[in-house]
C-alpha cells in the first residue's frame, strides 16, 4: 500500500528505529484525545479484556480501567512515564519502542490496542508499517485497535484521515468502523468455529 505522506521519508535506513518522541508533559497530564478514548472504550470493555495501551502518558487508560479487565499492558518511549505509571492490579508498563522490533515480542493477544497518536512521531514509513502489521499481528481474533480523529490527525510526520485508517485496516484484513464522532476502530474477524 502506498499512502502519500511527504514528511515522512520512506525508509530512515536505520533499524532499530529512531525514536524522536521526547515530551515528557504527558506523564503528569491527560490529552483531550486520550480522555476521549478512556471514556469511548468503556463500551468494548469485560472483565476478560486484554488490553494494550501505547505510549502510557500519565497511565490515565489504567487508572480508569485497570480494576475491571484481566490486564492492562502498556508501552511507552519515555521513561518519566514509566517511572510515573502506578502500582495497580492488573497493570504492567514497558519501555518499548512502538516502530522497534520489541512491539512483536508482547505477550499478546489482546483485545484492545489503545494508540491515540499512530503516525505523528513516526521515523519513516516503513517502520509505521511495521508497527500497524505488529498491531494486527498481536491482536486476538475479534480484537480491536483504536485510535482517536484528534491524534491520528495532529502535525508531524504522519498525518492520519480516515480514509488512510480505513486504508491500514484493509491492508491487513481488518475492518474499520467509527467507535464515537472521532473514535475509529480497527477490527480483526473473529475466527471461524471448526
């Protein structure tokens, strides 16, 4: 698939890659579009949810939610994060790189894999596709992942609409569908009982 972004350079020619997210207000604040998602999400979640949270910020999704799901991983690039994220049942964080080759190695599947800013911070357009093939790969049958309108669509290197979503999604035999106004999902069929 060949999506036009001409601030992201096809290949950075590095592996792994490099990581060029280095903001570290999200530890102790909660974006507009990650708040959107920890209240769009409710109506996909159970107590047997696996979920998958990227890029922690202030691990607001686990505060929220980590009581009524069996598990909540989540990754992040900034360690301030991780020292930030709290103790709570059913939680576990990581420093992983979301475009490295460590996304792969999860101990998935999940359900639910929660990224309110896919593309922005991207190093290349190989590696982005990287990470949404580990996304699809890691998701259980009937999985989801999500993404808010807001994030996928800020400045930066890769600038998400939802064509582009819907788009991803083909590409990997997912579904796409709108979970809220700005909420988009991407969906993986269940499998057929034998």
């Amino acid at each position: 698939m060949r999506l036009p972004w001409p601030r992201c350079p096809a290949d950075c020619g590095r592996d792994p890659s490099i990581q060029h997210y280095r903001d570290t207000s999200y530890a102790r604040q909660v974006s507009p579009d990650q708040s959107a998602l920890d209240e769009a999400i409710t109506s996909l979640l159970g107590p047997s949810t696996r979920m998958l949270h990227v890029g922690i910020g202030s691990s607001s999704l686990a505060r929220r939610h980590a009581a009524a799901v069996a598990h909540i991983h989540g990754i992040t690039v900034v360690i301030e994060e991780i020292d930030l994220a709290p103790a709570l049942p059913n939680y576990r964080a990581w420093l992983v790189d979301k475009h490295g080759p460590e996304l792969r190695a999860l101990p998935g599947p999940y359900d639910l894999v929660v990224d309110n800013n896919p593309g922005t911070y991207a190093c290349c357009r190989r590696h982005f596709e990287a990470m949404f093939d580990a996304y699809a790969a890691l998701l259980a049958p009937g999985g989801r992942i999500v993404t808010h309108a807001r994030g996928a669509g800020w400045e930066g290197a890769i600038r998400l609409r939802y064509r582009h979503w819907v788009s991803l999604g083909r590409a990997r035999g997912l579904s796409a569908a709108r979970l809220s106004t700005e909420g988009w999902v991407l969906v993986a069929e269940p499998r057929p009982l034998r």
